[in-house]
C-alpha cells in the first residue's frame, strides 16, 4: 500500500522543478527540515510537520509562472531562483543573481532591461506575488491530509526577520516558517554548490532575512543535518526519513492528489488552464462509447489527470514562443513527457498510469515522442487523441485554435494516416460532441463504429452468436453487420478480415 508521503513527493519533485532547483532537492530540503527538527529536540509531530511543510509549500509555485516568466524574458525558473537566493531589498545582490540565473542565452542589451525593471517593481511587487505563490500552496494543501498547523505556516513562508518588503517578520512569524526558510535555502545552496557555501549563506543572512537565533543553531547542527540528506537512493532515502507512523493513502486521496498534480500542471502557462481537467473528462468519456471496462475508464481518466506534470520542468520560454522552435528548443519541449514519466514512477501512488500518462505524444505509427515506439493499445490512443483534440481546439502561442468542424478533420488525418487507431479517433469525436458521421469519417471503406466493433469480435474468430452476445444485440441484428462488413471490405474470409482489422489500426495484435 502507498503511503500519502510518496504521493506528496511526486507532486515535490514536479513543483521544485517547476522553479528550477536541482532534481529532487524537493525531497531533500523535507528530510532536512526534519532532521533540523529532531536537532533542535522537537517532538515527533512538530518534526513530522516540519517534512511535510517543506514538501507542500511549493505546490502553489506555478500561480506566478507567468507573470515572473513576463518580466524575466520567459525564464520563470531561472526567476525563481534567483529571487530565492538573492536579496530583495539589496538592488546589487539581487541583479547578481538575476544575472546568474535568467535567460543566459538572451542578448545581454535585454538580460540588462529585464534586470533593471526587476529591481524597480520587486520590492513593491512581493507582497503580490508571494501572497499569490502562498494562498494557491494553501489550497492546494487544504485538500490533503497535513495537519492544520503545516497549513496555517504556508502563508508567512517568504518573511523576513528584520520585516523588510513583507509587513510581518521576527516572532510574529510562526516557529516552522523561520525554520523551514533556513532549510529550505541551505539545501539549495548545498545542491547548487556545497555544504560550505550553504553555511556562508545562512551566516550572512543571520538577522536579516532569517532568524538569528535558528540559524546560529542550524550551522551548529549543519554538518549532522546536511548529511542525513545525502543517502542514496533519493527518494527511498526520503519515504525512509519520514517522522513518527506512516499514514496509507486511500483511493479517494490518490485521487485527490491526482487532481492536485493537474492544477498544479496547469497554472505553469495561460495556454494550458484547465487542459488536464477538460483531457481527463474527453478521454473518460471516449472510453465509455469504446465500450472500455469500467475500471479502465477510471484509469485512463485519472492518468489523464497527470498526463502532463512533466511540463512543469519545462521553462515558459519553451511554451511562450510564437515561432517554431528550432532543433534545440524542440528537443527541451519534448523532454515533458520523459519528466512525467520520471515524476509518476516514483512510489506506488501512480506507478499504474505511468506508462500511459507518459505515452500522451506517441503514435500509432511511431511517430511520436519520446520513446518513438508504436501506440498500439486502444486506450492510450484515446488518451493521446483526447490530447491532441484538446490542444487543436483551444491553440498555443504557436497554433491558434480551430473550430470544432476543423479540428475534428485534422483528426480524422490523423486517423487516415495511421498516427492514431481510427477507433480511438472516433470515440473521441463522439465525446467531444460530433455527429456520428463526422466521427465515422476515420474509419477505413466506410465502417460505422458498431461495425468496427463487430469486426473486432469477427477478428477474433467468434461466432455471430458470440458477438451477439458480447454486444448485447440480437443474432439477427449481428448478422446483418456482419454482412454489410463482408460488402464493405469486399473480404469475406475470417483469417482476411484479421489480418485486415490489424492493418487498418481497428485492432491490435
């Protein structure tokens, strides 16, 4: 059984990446948040959450993307960090760090006027942004379980001691956010360079940004805490340096957090509001008219909740852009689906949809990416047409959006072409509303979608009172497909009619 922790860890390593720290130092910055804890001889509830502070108080991060990405040439994570390790109310830290971290590839004329205009607006702009950042980490936390005390802390996470830029600091903010901000940035020190150059930092912001008293404290313990984060394997070390009983993950959580992932995923770019949302319900109901199992309708409904967490490791300076990108940026944009498969592997929680949700971009034919191996099985090629339904019809920065009549031919292309089975193709238009002709249209010599079915049965060598039955219609209603199948293909020879529902993607081997 999962535990809710590994479900949590997920999400951390797809938020961090989101903001461009190294891979998994969200998983790391919780198990030193807790080992600091346990240093500092905490109980084992406030260690416990101390873990789980530093684990959700990212997961709101992608509210900002865009607007940080809108002043820093696109480069939300390199924003994030340098906002994270430089100091906002000194001018001249804070540009080095933006100079560090932001767009290095941009022409130094406009790194230098985005620089400039951050350093101008941040200070009044903060309290926006963080409060931004920190209200959706909050609603997003709501809906899980963590202790009503890790929710209370997410809001005070970016405040200061000495109160700059924020209106509250010192003791007024709560005990596990002065001390998660400690860990939280010594981590990342640590993972950007080392264990020293993580203690010079901490030192250098004692009484300024972070509490003198606990950070005295933490680089006396600095050593003993760091290295309890440096066990491998990662994310085993991780699940393994939870605090006090584990606590299993029920169905309905699991799904909870699979929405979660969604909304997440979401917010990272404007073209992709409520993508995963409307995928998950397109592909959900495609299923149904499939005639899927119940149970297979459900997976591939939450797996399409998750399908793309992945693109949260991707910079908006990818997603953002008008013109076509070239070799380089497309090989960075088709890199989302390896990342989701990399996030979903991670624990139990997901571990079923995985392949699935990873396969979202593959084809039929092995087009797609970024295995380039042949989508053979029929749900996710629902998936993957849902996908492709959703994103012709609602545009990019790249594409603009079709109309409904267009969108369903580009598809029916798709189909014609062997890039997605024909019967995924048209279960899927059906959901999205089309009439059973424009639906139909994919289908090879002219077969209606209840001969396709038909023919799916007939390739299996049952009889026509097996298929009756298995469809639940009459011998005589059975038959009489059959024949107009037998008409249509010009092929009355079962072995034929298999080999020729194998060719035209209308079954699988």
């Amino acid at each position: 059984m999962a535990r809710i922790t590994e479900g949590l860890g997920v999400l951390a390593l797809a938020a961090h990446a989101a903001t461009g720290r190294p891979q998994g130092s969200g998983l790391s910055a919780a198990v030193v948040a807790a080992e600091f804890s346990r240093q500092l001889g905490d109980d084992v509830t406030t260690q416990k959450d101390a873990y789980f502070l530093a684990l959700v108080r990212f997961i709101g991060c992608t509210i900002t993307s865009h607007e940080t990405g809108m002043l820093a040439i696109g480069d939300d994570q390199g924003f994030a960090l340098a906002t994270m390790l430089g100091d906002w109310s000194d001018r001249a830290d804070l540009k080095r760090h933006l100079d560090q971290f932001i767009a290095l590839e941009a022409p130094k004329n406009e790194r230098d006027a985005a620089f400039d205009y951050i350093c101008d607006i941040l200070p009044t702009a903060a309290p926006d942004f963080t409060a931004a950042h920190c209200r959706q980490s909050y609603l997003l936390a709501k809906r899980m379980p963590v202790s009503q005390r890790v929710l209370d802390c997410i809001p005070y996470y970016y405040a200061r001691w000495d109160g700059k830029v924020l209106p509250f600091g010192g003791l007024d903010v709560p005990y596990l956010s002065r001390l998660v901000r400690i860990t939280e940035m010594a981590e990342l020190v640590r993972r950007l360079g080392n264990a020293s150059r993580a203690k010079e930092v901490i030192s250098a912001k004692l009484g300024h940004e972070v509490d003198p008293e606990l950070g005295r404290k933490f680089l006396d313990h600095a050593d003993e805490v760091f290295k309890a984060a440096s066990h491998a394997p990662e994310f085993e070390a991780f699940i393994a340096a939870e605090p006090g009983e584990p606590v299993e993950m029920t169905p309905q959580c699991r799904e909870t957090l699979a929405e979660v992932a969604a909304d997440m995923t979401d917010h990272k770019a404007t073209c992709f509001r409520s993508h995963s949302r409307r995928v998950a319900a397109l592909a959900a109901q495609a299923a149904k008219i499939a005639k899927l199992s119940k149970e297979q309708v459900e997976n591939l409904r939450l797996a399409a909740l998750v399908h793309d967490i992945g693109k949260c490791a991707i910079s908006n300076r990818i997603w953002y852009k008008a013109e076509e990108l070239v070799a380089s940026e497309r090989l960075e944009m088709e890199r989302h689906t390896f990342q989701t498969q990399f996030f979903l592997s991670h624990g139990n929680p997901f571990a079923e949809w995985v392949d699935v949700a990873a396969s979202v971009q593959e084809r039929a034919d092995g087009s797609g990416y970024h295995r380039r191996l042949p989508l053979s099985e029929l749900g996710p090629n629902i998936l993957a047409a849902a996908n492709e339904y959703d994103e012709l019809s609602h545009g990019s920065p790249a594409r603009a959006a079709l109309n409904a009549k267009d969108t369903a031919a580009a598809l029916n292309d798709m189909a014609q072409s062997r890039k997605l089975l024909p019967t995924a193709v048209s279960a899927v238009l059906q959901a999205a509303g089309h009439s059973v002709k424009e639906a139909e249209a994919s289908l090879p010599f002219g077969l209606t979608r209840r001969e396709a079915q038909v023919l799916c049965h007939l390739a299996k060598y049952e009889t026509t009172a097996e298929i009756a039955q298995g469809l639940g219609i009459s011998p005589k209603t059975a038959d009489h497909h059959i024949q107009s199948i037998y008409n249509k293909t010009a092929i009355r020879a079962r072995p034929a009619l298999a080999l020729f529902a194998l060719e035209h993607g209308i079954v699988m081997g």
